[in-house]
C-alpha cells in the first residue's frame, strides 16, 4: 500500500526534494506521536549512504538526488502511515520512527539496495542504519536520534554488518572516538605520528629486500596509541587521506637521507588506503613527492587492500593503471582476506601480492591451509607476480615457507616493525648488495 499520509504534499514541513517531512517537522510530529501511543513500543531508526559525498563527486549531482528519490520513494510505499513518521533530516540521511514490531530491518536494507542497483549506477551504494530502542520516553526525541546516529556511525562503512542497535557501552566508546578526533589535527601539527619500518626478508638469502612503512602515535600524555584504535577512527572520519599522506613523505624523506649518507636502500611500501582512491590527484600527489626527494619510481611501493577491490573495482582499475604507467610498484595486502581474491588476480596489474597472516595462524592446524598457501604461490609465479607472506612467527612457519619457492616473508620470527634509527642499524648489519 502507498503510505500517502506520511507525506501529503510539498511544503514548510517537507522536504523539497525527496517529499518526505524535514526535520524539525518530524522531531514536532515524533514527539506526538510516542506521548499518545504509551502502549507501543517504538525504535528510532537512523539510515545513510556510506561515502554519499564521493557519489556527488563522482557523478553528477543529479544521480545523487535521483538515489535519494528511490530512496524515499521505497519508504512512501513500504511504511505504514498510521503508525510511522519518515524524514529526510539532511543530504542522505533519513530517520523513521516506527513501532517495534513493524520493523524489519535486514528487509529494509535488502529492499533499498534492490531499488538502488535498479538505478544502474556503476558503483556500490549501500545502506547503513543505526537504532535505539525507545525505552525512555521522556528523553527528546531529537536526543533519540543522537543515539540511533550513535549506533550508525559505529558501523557505517563496515563489511561486516549493515545495521547496529544502540546502547551505552557504545555512548562510552563513541565518547572516547570524538576525544580522539578533536586530537587527530593536534597530533599531525605536532609531529605526534612517526613511522616504524618493518623489514621484509629473502628468507633463502636472508637479506632484506623492502620495508613496509607503519603509522605510530605518540601522544606526549597517554604515550603510545595502538594503530587499532586510532587507525579505524582516522578511516571513519576521512583523517586517513592526510595521515597517509605523512606517512607517504616520512618513507621518501628516509630514502632521501640514505641516498644523501651514500647508504644502500631497499624500496619500502607505503599503504594506500581505500579512500585516497577518491582523491583525484592521488597520482600527481605521489610523483611530486619523487620528484622533491629526487627519487626513483622503484624506490616507493604503493599497497593497497582488498577492501578497496570491493568498494570500487571500475575506479581502482584505472588508478592502479596510472600508477603503473608512472613507474609504481603495487602491491596487494590481506591477500585472500576477502571473497574477490581470484577476481583480482585476473584484472589488476599486480607485481606481489601480500598473502595475510590468518593463513600462517592456521598454518599448523590445517593441511589444506598448507596446500592453499602452496596453490596461491604457484599461481602467483605462473601469472609473474611475487609473494609476500605475513605474520611469519616460528622457525617452523619460516621453513614452510622458503619451501614453497620464491617467496618473501614478513613478520615477527624475523623482525617487528623498528623505529627508523633502528631499522637502519639492522639493514646496515645485513650487508645488502646494491640494487
């Protein structure tokens, strides 16, 4: 049935584009309607689009207002009028305000993300939602919607879930997030972040062959911040653009000095997170920076994830392209981590692929994690690509390993990832011969 009595006609109290009621009207209207039904349970639903900016910025300004059309589209003719309210609170967000048992929310999901890939738009546009249950009904309904947005904001963008419910060990954790963000411009300013190199190793030579450069902050108070914490909220927050960025510059300003010293290097791989794929400049960011520490291509390895395969394969396609056309390395890390592995192989222009370390936790335990592993090194050298294997630990894990043929390996049994001064002390002592 079409809920025409959600949102009758265009006006001060709807929303211009999508009909639905704008905000201030549906928090007036929400608050009504939970004082007059003390008898029904009610949950506050907030939904949005994750990275609906990048759509605007990708296409034209027209698709994104045609995706939040469907959108409220689906709620008019999906939600009941009598009982539920519906608003579009500003650009893709949209809160409802619906009784307990009316809500079906793994149903909504699925039914927006059908309306949307009917739209055929060559880019994957899902929706999150986060929901408090209202259990006090003298908190203002506007607060409600802070807590249900609380519960969105802690999965928005996951792999894993589409949808969380609110409660207050997520307010605590929430808290602590915005303590870190209002922290995160302070920490960069006050060169509060520094990169630890973490030697990757020719086990049958046992030579250094590259270095993978990781993040670490220091906070003059707390000390040491462990990257879990503050990595997930930088790539919540888009933080992580500028905070690879450094990153990018640290490893290039090392190699500069080591040249400068007449110091024999090893390339060393910089993460590309998955939204540096939607700065358009990424290329020319990265070739400026070869070009003012006078470096050469080989020098800087560029990793990418996954994740990022599976966020948008058409666009990361080409920009792994450009960068191979400059003269880039690119590298595949968490290898097999995901459900698209083989897809990848067959359209990415890799040079290694990086297989992740849940392969070598199972190592022992599992034959048929053994012959995996054996699979994908063969399949790595037959399609010319190198290997790289992480979380190497044991001798035994390493001696698996340099069996299976020419394989690189990274992790602990070998070194855990050193602050700058020491990673040099321990690739001089390896005696590498120059490249």
């Amino acid at each position: 049935m079409k809920a025409e009595g959600i949102l009758p006609t265009v006006g001060s109290k709807f929303d211009e584009l999508t009909g639905l009621y704008n905000r201030e009207a549906f928090l007036r209207e929400a608050t009504t309607l939970l004082g007059a039904r003390y008898d029904v349970g009610y949950c506050i639903v907030c939904m949005d689009i994750s990275c609906f900016k990048i759509i605007n910025d990708l296409f034209h300004m027209d698709t994104g207002n045609l995706i939040l059309q469907s959108a409220a589209e689906y709620f008019k003719e999906t939600l009941n009028p009598r009982t539920t309210l519906c608003c579009r609170a500003s650009a893709d967000h949209f809160i409802i305000c619906i009784p307990s048992e009316e809500l079906r929310i793994e149903q909504i999901i699925k039914d927006l993300d059908k309306r949307i890939q009917d739209l055929h738009i060559s880019h994957n546009i899902p929706f999150f939602a986060g929901i408090y249950i209202v259990d006090k009904r003298d908190l203002p309904v506007d607060q409600m919607c802070d807590r249900a947005g609380m519960a969105l904001n802690r999965i928005k963008g996951s792999y894993l879930t589409r949808y969380a419910y609110y409660d207050e060990e997520m307010r605590d954790k929430l808290i602590q997030e915005l303590l870190m963000t209002n922290n995160l411009e302070i920490a960069l300013r006050e060169r509060q972040f520094t990169i630890f190199l973490q030697p990757i190793f020719d086990p049958r030579k046992n030579v250094i062959v590259s270095a993978e450069a990781l993040v670490r902050w220091f906070h003059p108070v707390h000390g040491m911040v462990s990257p879990g914490k503050f990595i997930p909220v930088c790539e919540k927050n888009g933080f992580i653009v500028r905070l690879d960025r450094f990153v990018w510059e640290e490893a290039c300003r090392f190699q500069r000095k080591r040249l400068d010293e007449g110091k024999q290097i090893v390339p060393i791989s910089v993460n590309l997170s998955r939204l540096n794929f939607y700065s358009l400049d990424l290329p020319e960011f990265l070739s400026m920076l070869l070009a003012k520490y006078e470096l050469e291509p080989w020098m800087l390895k560029l990793e990418v994830t996954e994740s990022a395969y599976t966020d948008n394969q058409v666009q990361l396609l080409d920009m792994i392209s450009t960068f191979k056309g400059l003269g880039f390395s690119v590298l595949m890390d968490d290898f097999g981590s995901g459900y698209s592995s083989l897809n990848m192989l067959k359209d990415m222009p890799l040079e290694t692929i990086k297989v992740d370390m849940a392969f070598i936790r199972e190592l022992e335990k599992s034959e048929r994690v053994a012959l995996i592993l054996k699979f994908v090194v063969q399949l790595a050298e037959a399609l010319g690509m190198g290997v790289v294997v992480e979380g190497v630990e044991t001798e035994k894990q390493c001696k698996y390993v340099a069996s299976l043929g020419e394989v690189a390996i990274q992790g602990y049994y070998f070194s855990r990832p050193l602050p700058m001064p020491d990673y040099e002390k321990f690739l001089d002592k390896h005696n590498l011969q120059p490249r």
